[in-house]
C-alpha cells in the first residue's frame, strides 16, 4: 500500500465507478441509525462519506491517497457550501492510524479491506479499528464472495467491462485484466480506462493497476473473533437479504466482543 494505485485516477475515479451506487443508501442508512460519529475507512473521493455527511451525521473520511482526498474535498465544498463540519477528511494509512477519538460507527465500503494483501495487515486494521469503536460501536465492511469460475479464468486476457458516460458528452470504456496467485489468493488487477471524446477520438488512456487479497467466508469469520470481535451479520447483499449460497457479496457487520 506505500505506493498508490489511486492517485493517477482521481480525476476520472467517479466517473469510472458511477455504476456502484446501490452500497450508498445501505451505508447511509446504517450511518444514520447509529447517530456517529462515523470513520470511514478508504473513504476516496468521498462517494460514501459525502452523501453520509449530507444526511447530518458526523463523519471522518480517512484515506492514503492524497489525490483522492483531494477531489473529496473539492466535491464536498460543492454539495455543502454551509455544511462542511459534518465531514473531516483524514490521509492516512487504516493498517495503523490514530484520531484520539472513538466513533460509532467504522465503515470500509466497496471491498476496501481486500487491499490489505497480507494476515498482518489485517489484523493489524481490525486492531486498530477496535481501539476507535465505542463499547457498543459497530464495524461495518463488504467482500465480494470469490467465485470459482472467476478464480479459474486464463490470465492476462483483458476484456471488455462496461462502458460508462462521462458527463461531458463523451464516455470511458473500460478494460479489466486479471492475473491470480492461488497460494497467496491474491488478484492483480489491470483496469484500462480509454477516455473517448464526443467525436469518437480516444483523448486519454489511463491504467489503473492494484492488488487484492480475496477471503473466504470462515476464513473472515475466524478473522474477525481472532481479533475480538462478534459477528453480529453477515448479508448477501446491500437489501440485507441473508448470506446464501448463491450470493455474490458479504457484507458482514460485527462488534468489539464483551
């Protein structure tokens, strides 16, 4: 994580992710019940935080990308004009940070926490987070579920993703490229972005290159009550349906054990 992936895409982060939307009102809605403060872990350009702010709870978005804090604070200052004190904008790393505070509510939203590539440094984020719950604070994170026939795919073949508007009259198509490593379930990820103007021309060409460490299900059980926590629940998707064989998302909330 000391070099970051995220910092040569701020600008156009937003534009390439405008599909994930359905996590947002899930998180505001836990936010929101909890009362906050709430920290919010790999906060980016504030896709989570913004709206959470919005809805009148105090939130600290921390993040390791000084870029991405960057773009958060610029969209902040636009969808709060008067209300920028509900949202406090942190660089940092989540493996070991301190806020001298405690919070409610601890969020890492859209498979944040599969950046942490080792055990240690998982367990050194859950640690930590727990040193910043209060008593009754909740955690709050999702996975993607791996999928066999995903982790089975031919490597290094790039295939077309989705394409995406971009505001402006122009769009971005996306390219994903994945290469596995079994032994350590690690994923490395190539997203190409091809920026395409309104007459057709590709005006930019953006590689976003990172990887992940995808986790079962006992496993991030047995992670989590390793590290002291009670898992409260674990859902299939942002509707909080229950966790089934066919779902494709854990979203698992847990709290400090007493």
């Amino acid at each position: 994580m000391e070099s970051n992936p995220y910092d040569s895409c701020a600008d156009v982060y937003d534009a390439i992710y405008s599909y994930v939307q359905d996590d947002i009102p899930f998180y505001v809605e836990e936010a929101v019940e909890s009362v906050g403060p709430v920290l919010e872990l790999g906060c980016g350009t504030g896709r989570v935080a913004i709206p959470i702010a919005e809805a009148g709870v105090e939130v600290v978005g921390l993040d390791f990308s000084k870029q991405m804090l960057q773009v958060a604070r610029r969209k902040a200052k636009q969808a709060m004009p008067r209300g920028e004190s509900k949202l406090t904008l942190v660089h940092g790393d989540m493996r070991d940070f301190s806020l001298d505070r405690k919070f409610k509510l601890v969020i890492i939203p859209f498979r944040g926490f599969l950046s942490l590539l080792t055990v240690d440094d998982q367990v050194k984020c859950l640690e930590t987070i727990r040193r910043h719950l209060e008593p009754d604070g909740r955690l709050i994170f999702d996975i993607f579920v791996p999928d066999p026939q995903m982790l089975a795919q031919d490597e290094d073949i790039a295939y077309h993703l989705r394409d995406v508007e971009d505001g402006e009259g122009g769009k971005i198509v996306l390219w994903h490229q994945t290469r596995y490593d079994h032994y350590s379930q690690a994923m490395s990820v190539r997203v190409t972005a091809d920026v395409v103007a309104p007459g057709g021309d590709v005006s930019r060409r953006i590689y976003r290159e990172f990887d992940l460490r995808y986790a079962h299900r006992w496993e991030m059980h047995h992670l989590l009550r390793t590290c002291g926590y009670e898992v409260l629940d674990l859902f299939g998707d942002f509707g909080m349906s229950p966790f089934e064989e066919g779902s494709e998302e854990m979203i698992w909330v847990a709290r400090a054990a007493r």
